[in-house]
C-alpha cells in the first residue's frame, strides 16, 4: 500500500498562501533544542552542505552549519566522504531544479558505498509537493527532508532519519513564526549578512518564493541590533540586512518603524558598512532615499529589480508599477544618492511579450545605463498565477531576446566601470584574488569587484585603491600605500 505523505506538508497553493495576515507572528525565543541523544552526536564526524540560489539560502546554510557544529560536527569540503550530506535548494527556475536532481543522482552512487551517511534535501524545492513525490518515487536515497520552516528543527529531524528505515519529511506550510536564538556559523568572517525579516507577500505572478517562504514577518528591531552589535564586537567590517522585499519591513507591527527607521539604527550602531537587499521598487519611500544619503555607513548601492520596461507586462507580472514611476524613482535615487550604483533583475520571455514590449525593456537599460544587471529567461512555476497563462513565445525568440538584452546590460556595465578609471576608491580586502599572482580583491562602497596589488597585511582593513583598469565585470588597481 502507498503510504500517504500529505500529513507532513501542503505544497505551494496558492488559495491557502492567500489567508494571510490573520494569526499573530510568534518570536520564539526557546524553540531551538539539541535532544539529550544529540548533544554530541556529531564527534569525529562531518558534514557537508552544498548551497544553491539566493542570499537568503546562504543564511539559512550558515545557520545548518551553525546546528551541525553545536552537536560536535565538522565541516569537510569532500561529500562523498561526508557523513551528513545536506542539499539547500532553490526552487525560483527550472534549472535550478535540475542541478539539484543531477546533484541528487550523483549521491545515489556515495550513499550505496557508505549507506551509513545521512542524505537529506531542504530548502525551497522541499516546499514543493511534485518535487517530494518525485523524491519518494525516484530517489529513495533520500533519508531526510525538511522545510524552509523547519531548520531549527535540524537536531531532532537527524536524530529521527538516524533511527528510522523510512525517509524523514518534515515540511511546515504554516509560516506565522519567527525563531529566534539559534547559532549560525558564519563563512566570511569579515561579511554577515542579517535576516532583517521573511517571507514575501507580494505575490508576483511568476514568482514562486511567496509559496516556499512564506508570509512577510519581521524581526523585531532590538533582536537586530543586538546581533549587529555582536557582530560589529567580534571584527565583522560589513553586514547585508536580508529580506526579499526590505522595504516592507516593519509593515507588520502595531507601533510604527519602518526599514528606514531600521537603517537609520543599524547606523548608529557605528558598524563600517551596511548594506540591504532586496528592494522592491513599489514601496520605496523618499525617507528611505534620505537615509541612504545622509549616514556614510550605508553604502551607495542599491539593487532595484525592475523585470521589465513595458507597462502591460509589468501589470500581468503583478508589479505594481509602470515604466514611468520606476524611472521617477530611479532618479530620485541617482539624484540624491552621491555616486550610487543601481543594479537590477530582468525577466525575459513573459508569456506573450512581443519583440516591442521587449524593446521596452531595452529602452529601460539604456535610461537607466544599471551598474549590473542579473537576466533571466522566464521559467513556469507549477502553483503561480503566470504557469497558467499561454505562451506563444518560441524559446529560441527568448534566447535571442536575452543574448540582446545581456549585450546591452554588458555595454553599460563596461561604460558605468569605466567611469572609475584613475579614480581612487575605498575597498574593503577580504583577502587574495582569484586572479592569482599574490593579487588582493575586495569591493567598493559602490559593490564593484577590485583585484588589486597591496600588502596582504591590509586583509581585513578598509582601504584606499587607485583604479588603473576597467572591465565588464570587475576592476583593477593598486594600494595607495
Ligand atoms: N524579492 C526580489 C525582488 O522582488 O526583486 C527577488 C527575489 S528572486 C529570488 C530573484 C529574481 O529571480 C527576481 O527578481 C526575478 O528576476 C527572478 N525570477 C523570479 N521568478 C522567476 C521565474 N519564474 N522565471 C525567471 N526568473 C524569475
Ligand atoms: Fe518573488 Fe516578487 Fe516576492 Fe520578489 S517581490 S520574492 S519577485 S514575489
């Protein structure tokens, strides 16, 4: 007989995602427990995590690595001699998803070599309930897996998948809560990036993270200032306030605080660098322009996706502006911002866009000559709105349509880059280059890539860099010593 996994989770619906809004968001402060039989389980052991998608997987990885090592566990770089072995998933396009299915086979071949290692699948392609019933059906070398709810759970989900013969699923579609007070153990260890809240009411059309994340809940603003202040004592330089829509921060508490109260607090905490992603351009106030400009801190960059440049597209993706208002806005922005960086996020291939509505989104890179922006070819999300509509569109159209966009975006990028050329800039060394030849790298207030030569004694220090040479996606220079 089958068994029915239904009880364990409800995939992305979007009639269920709509009830919003109406239970309380509960902090917890004490959900997080290591069960007596796991304190040290992980003793001589280790584990490996690979992290696919956005920063927001990243974060949620360091706080899995931040678990795992509570319980005596040590990171290996080597999977197939992990003996836990944790895939973060991204579920925001197709080939994401395929990466991870192929990354899945290859653990089929470790697992029957080692079937003591534990194998689990988490983040948001576990949300998904095709992706779990392909699991249960095709991949039964899966032992555990568990929700972008569910990571503080991780110790007692581990302890179960160790004990069971059966795969372990545990996935929340309930998302009111906040768990707060668990360890996170961190990569970069001069960069942090701080979940300022989660989740994503915004429902675009085409988007699957309101499904796989949740309802828009924000931390409280004293939780975030604490662990702005802890980092800020133990050496951290600069730190990413986290949200996929940071503007609504704050919407959801009584009294009102908003993101730009939040940043102009996380200022005063004196910390190098602030940083923030993402914005949505719908909510973003003139206050929030303001104190960008006005505290050093907070670095002249912001990432402002705009997706497309044609009005009737940006309805039917469920934007809430048009081409004029985010062009407004991104004046207001350049205007009173000195020397800031725009990037952006395009979608190419929106079911039906017509080579003129795609001229829109060309004519909207030209106005807006971005920094950099990130193209994506349209991809159907099974559970959102954009899935169900009809597409005519040829897929080589879109290729073309993103090969045009990607040569535009790169011309600007090259020209924007080009505007440091003999410019002295700060960059903070977070260590040696790719680039090799002891060559050091770091980004600017302005988030470009530097590869340059200095003493590696500045590692760590914010610097002054005269630029010597300019290209697409990075620049070069030298330590003014
Ligand atoms: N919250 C952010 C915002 O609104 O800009 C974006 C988060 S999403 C992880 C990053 C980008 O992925 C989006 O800005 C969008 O360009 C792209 N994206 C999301 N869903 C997509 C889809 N179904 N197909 C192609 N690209 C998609
Ligand atoms: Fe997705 Fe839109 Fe929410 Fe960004 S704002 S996460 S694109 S639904």
């Amino acid at each position: 007989m089958e068994k029915d996994y239904t009880k364990y989770f409800k995939g992305p619906s979007l009639k269920e995602a709509k009830h919003r809004g109406k239970e309380e968001v509960k902090i917890l402060k004490d959900e997080f427990v290591i069960p007596e039989a796991m304190k040290n389980a992980g003793e001589g052991k280790t584990y490996y995590i690979k992290t696919y998608g956005c920063q927001a997987n990243e974060r949620d990885s360091e706080t899995m690595r931040g678990i795992l090592e509570s319980m005596g566990y040590q990171e290996t770089k080597a999977m197939d001699q992990a003996d836990v072995v944790l895939l973060n998933t991204c579920a925001i396009r197709e080939n994401a998803e395929l990466k991870v299915f192929g990354k899945i086979g290859d653990l089929k071949r470790i697992k029957r070599d080692r079937p003591d290692m534990i194998f689990g699948m988490c983040g948001c392609m576990a949300q998904e309930e095709e992706v779990i019933a392909r699991l249960l059906q095709k991949h039964p070398h899966t032992d555990l897996i568990f929700g972008t709810h569910n990571i503080h759970r991780l110790p007692e989900l581990l302890h179960e998948a160790m004990m069971s013969k059966e795969m372990v699923i545990e996935v929340w579609s309930k998302e009111g809560d906040i768990v707060e007070n668990v360890p996170a153990s961190r990569e970069n260890p001069l960069k942090a990036w701080v979940n300022i809240m989660y989740g994503c009411d915004k429902f675009c059309t085409y988007c699957i993270v309101p499904y796989t994340r949740g309802k828009e809940r924000s931390r409280l603003p004293k939780d975030i200032l604490h662990e702005v202040e802890e980092l800020k004592a133990s050496g951290y330089k600069e730190i990413t306030l986290l949200g996929q829509n940071v503007n609504s921060y704050g919407k959801d508490f009584k009294e009102a605080y908003s993101f730009a109260d939040l940043m102009r607090d996380v200022a005063k905490t004196g910390i190098e660098r602030i940083r923030f992603t993402t914005s949505h351009p719908w909510d973003f106030t003139d206050e929030m322009v303001d104190v960008i400009a006005e505290y050093e801190n907070i670095m002249p960059f912001v990432h402002l996706p705009v997706q497309s440049g044609n009005d009737e597209v940006l309805k039917l993706m469920g934007r809430k502006y048009n081409a004029a208002s985010y062009k407004a806005l991104f004046d207001k922005i350049k205007a009173k911002i000195p020397h800031v960086s725009v990037s952006t996020d395009i979608i190419v291939g929106f079911p039906n866009e017509t080579e003129e509505q795609f001229q829109d989104t060309l004519k909207m890179v030209e106005y807006c000559q971005y920094d950099n922006a990130y193209t994506f070819i349209y991809s159907p999300r099974a559970g959102t709105p954009a899935a169900k509509m009809e597409d005519n569109v040829d897929l080589k159209v879109k290729e073309e349509r993103l090969q045009r966009l990607n040569e535009t975006v790169n011309r600007y990028s090259l020209a924007q880059n080009k505007k440091y050329l003999g410019q002295t800039v700060k960059v903070l060394v977070e260590g040696y280059s790719k680039k090799g030849n002891d060559m050091l790298m770091g980004y600017t207030d302005t988030q470009k890539l530097v590869n340059f030569s200095g003493d590696p004694k500045h590692i760590g220090e914010i610097v002054e860099v005269e630029i010597t040479d300019a290209k697409t996606w990075s620049l070069n220079g030298k330590i003014c010593e």
